[in-house]
C-alpha cells in the first residue's frame, strides 16, 4: 500500500486512536462523490482482509451511485454516514466506516501539519491516560478497574503497571469493559499475561498482506506482578467491541474469567485508517482473529457472557459474584499460607548450626514470590529470633536469605552481620557489615554513621579474638 493514502495504518482492532472530527456541514457535489466512491473501492479491493467480499462491497457502491441513491446527501457527514451503510450491507463488518475528517489548519504534506498533528495526539494522550479511566477497592477487598480503551503498547504499558499495582492486593478482580472499543492487540496481550501464569496462546491474527498469521501468547513477564488465580470478572455490554471483545473472548475461552452483562458488538477483523481524501477517511479490517481454542472468532455475533443482564446492572450483579468468590479465594489462601509458614517454622526451629540453609532460602523465595512476606517482615521475624526466641540459628538463617533476595539492600547485609556476630561468625560479620557500609556511601544512606560504627565494633572484637 502506497504510504501517502494511508491515514495511519494501525494493528489496532478499532478506532480507539483514529482522533477523527467531523466537518460534517461542507457541501458535496456528484463529483466529489463520484470519486470518493472511485478511491474507497480502490482502497477496499487492496487492502480488505476479504478481496472478494471487498470486490462486491465496491459493485454495490457504483451501482447505488449510477441509480442515484447518494443525491440526497448533500453534506460530508450525511455523505459518509450513507456511504457506511451501504458499505456494511454487502460486508457485515462494523469495523469499516467512513468518517469526516478534523478540518486542519496548515496544509496538507507540510512540516506545519505534521506539527499540528503531533501537537493534537499529545494532548488526546494526556487526556484519555491510554484508555484507563478508573481504579478502586470495593468492599470485600475487590478490585475494579474501568477500562476505556488499549492503548499502544510502547505508552500503555507503563500505565497499565501502575494500574495493574493498585489492583494486586485484590480477592477477586473486576474489569469494566463496557465503555470499551478496542485498541491494540499488543495491549490486550500484555494485560492478558497479569492473569496467566503458564504460557498460553491467546489469539492468533490473520493477514492478508504477505498471506501470513501472527500469534499472539501471554508474555513471561509483565511490568508489576501476576495474579493467575485471583477470581476475575469481565463486564460487557452491546458498546464493547474489537480489542476489548478480544480480551473478553480469551478469557472466556480459555475459563480464565466470568463474563457478566450482554452480548459484544462483534468485531473481530483489526485493521487501520486509510485517507479517501482530504475530508474523508475509511477504516479498512486488513485482516480477521482467530481464536486457538474455537478456531473462529466473534465477528458479526459477539462475545455472549456466561451470566446475561443488561450493562446497567451488570456492576451490581459481578459485585454480588465477585464478594462471594473473593470469601472463598481468601479463606483458601488463608489456610494455604498459614500452612507454608508453619512447616519454615518448623524448619527454622531444628536449625542447629550443622544443617544446610538452602531449604530456608528456598521457602522464603516463594512467600515473596507470592507477595506472603517482604524483605521487612524477613529482617524482623529474624530479630523475633534472634532477641526473644533466642534461636541464632534460625536467625542466621533468615536473615542470610533477606541478603540473596534483596541484594541491592543496605538493611539486609547488616543485620545478617548481627546475627553472625552472634554465632561467632565475625570474620564473616566484618564483611558484611563492610558491605552495608559501601551500599550506603553509593546509596547516600542517612544511616551510614551508624553502619560504620556497628563495621568498627565489629572489627575491633575479631581483632581482639585474632
């Protein structure tokens, strides 16, 4: 496709980014009409994911034009909004519409326009926050996240994280989609992957240029933390559509999520925004979904939920849903935790100085792993043993662990060293205790007076002993 007819050409599957205004009162005459027609069959029969479909969709708009069926429109935005329907007649695709474009200021193909453009998806950035519109806690410790739109990857990510981190302490999930039109496939990627923990194929995306199918699977790692087992609710309504159809219909099919409120649009062909002219663009589907598990998609039928109300009362019915999943979710983690503590416990308590402490790290490293301790409550259970249980050992233990899991910590290494001064460990200590020293100078940490004053101690009483 040759760059200069081409709006923008997006691997989004709506027109979440297409920032379109309408100069809907400008007059047109058969002429303009006449070729407009002429360049979007053009466009259609090169670019339409299916050529044939595009082929008849652009017989039928030559046809309706030799009959006269355009003549009543004598306005851009009447023009485009009947050129729409008679478009989606023959294709049935929801995706394709023609739309006004923003009447600009400077000239086309100038430096001022590219200017002018830039300067408009700068503040449509700032204003729209890459399509998130709220989060919150609701009681029964459930998290809601209304979603607008999937923003581009490369800008969306770092706010999905933030996001996503509000939400990581929930007992079950719910995601407002709604108000949702789609967006970037890649972003409905990466937000997929916060609710996976094992590689799972998602959707796959085929292309009509270079005949080719793109897979798209969760990814390993995502900006914040997982959440694989937290129970999870998608709210839809008749306006969800595209991309956020997609992220509906993985989780859906692969019974990741409860889907709550009424049947999707039906829009599963992603595509990009082509320029008919300089008043007009057309958004052309150049190429179609299809899910690993169905092998179809939901194109022309939508994404039907698995628990059907009307998008009113859609919240309240997932919010019923979600406390009593959320009860479940939390008693079971609940009697899961208190069991991982009790056998480190147990480990901790038959430590006598002989035994090997990999079995220790190991348990540690996955109570952070699962958010059940942090490098804080690792440095006072150690002092728990440490002064009032007076087990050194498992103290040692411990807080060694805290120096492998959060190396880059002053904090960590110098309460090892205390524990291993405790043990007569000071040849050890002193490095330790050296070692807290330096993170702190590089760190510029307000406590480094009295981790060189503890390094000192220390090295005078092995000293003193050597």
């Amino acid at each position: 496709m040759k760059v200069h007819l081409m709006l923008l050409h997006l691997s989004f599957f709506s027109l979440f980014y297409l920032n379109l205004w309408g100069q809907e009162s400008m007059a047109v005459d058969g002429t303009y009409k006449k070729e407009a027609i002429e360049q979007l069959s053009a466009l259609m029969i090169e670019n339409y994911v299916y050529e044939d479909i595009a082929r008849k969709t652009a017989d039928h708009l030559n046809k309706q034009l030799k009959s006269g069926q355009f003549k009543a429109f004598k306005e851009l935005g009447a023009f485009a909004e009947a050129l729409t329907k008679e478009v989606q007649s023959i294709n049935k695709d929801k995706h394709m519409r023609i739309r006004p474009m923003r009447p600009r200021s400077a000239p086309q193909n100038t430096p001022e326009r590219l200017v002018e453009n830039q300067i408009e998806q700068w503040k449509y950035r700032r204003q729209i926050v890459a399509g998130f519109r709220e989060a919150r806690k609701i009681d029964g410790n459930i998290g809601y996240l209304d979603l607008r739109g999937f923003a581009g990857l490369d800008w969306g990510a770092p706010i999905a994280d933030h996001y996503m981190h509000l939400l990581s302490t929930s007992d079950a999930i719910i995601i407002d989609l709604r108000k949702n039109g789609g967006g970037s496939p890649a972003m409905v990627q990466y937000l997929c992957s916060y609710f996976f923990d094992e590689r799972t194929h998602l959707n796959s995306l085929y292309w009509r240029a270079g005949d080719r199918t793109e897979e798209f699977w969760t990814l390993d790692k995502v900006g914040g933390q997982k959440m694989p087992d937290v129970p999870l609710f998608v709210l839809t309504s008749s306006r969800t559509f595209s991309g956020a159809e997609e992220f509906s219909y993985n989780m859906q099919t692969r019974k990741r999520a409860t889907l709550v409120g009424e049947t999707t649009g039906g829009g599963a062909n992603p595509g990009g925004g082509f320029r008919i002219n300089d008043q007009l663009t057309v958004f052309i589907p150049t190429g179609a979904a299809i899910n690993p598990v169905t092998k179809t998609n939901w194109e022309g039928v939508g994404v039907v939920p698995e628990v059907k109300t009307s998008a009113e009362e859609a919240l309240d019915k997932a919010i019923d849903l979600a406390t009593e999943a959320a009860a479940a979710y939390r008693e079971q983690n609940e009697k899961k935790y208190e069991a991982l503590l009790t056998e480190l416990q147990e480990e901790l308590s038959n430590l006598d100085g002989k035994r090997t402490t990999q079995s220790i790290t190991e348990k540690v490293e996955y109570c952070v792993k699962i958010g059940l301790l942090k490098e804080r409550d690792i440095n006072m259970l150690g002092y728990e043993y440490l002064q009032r249980i007076k087990n050194t050992h498992a103290a040692e233990a411990l807080l060694k662990a805290n120096t492998i899991l959060f190396p880059e910590s002053v904090n960590v290494y110098d309460s090892y060293a205390e524990a291993l001064v405790a043990n007569g460990k000071l040849e050890v200590a002193v490095k330790n205790y050296r070692k807290a020293v330096e993170l702190a100078k590089n760190n510029d940490d307000p406590g480094l007076a009295m981790y060189e004053e503890n390094l000192e101690k220390a090295q005078r009483e092995f000293a003193k002993r050597n």
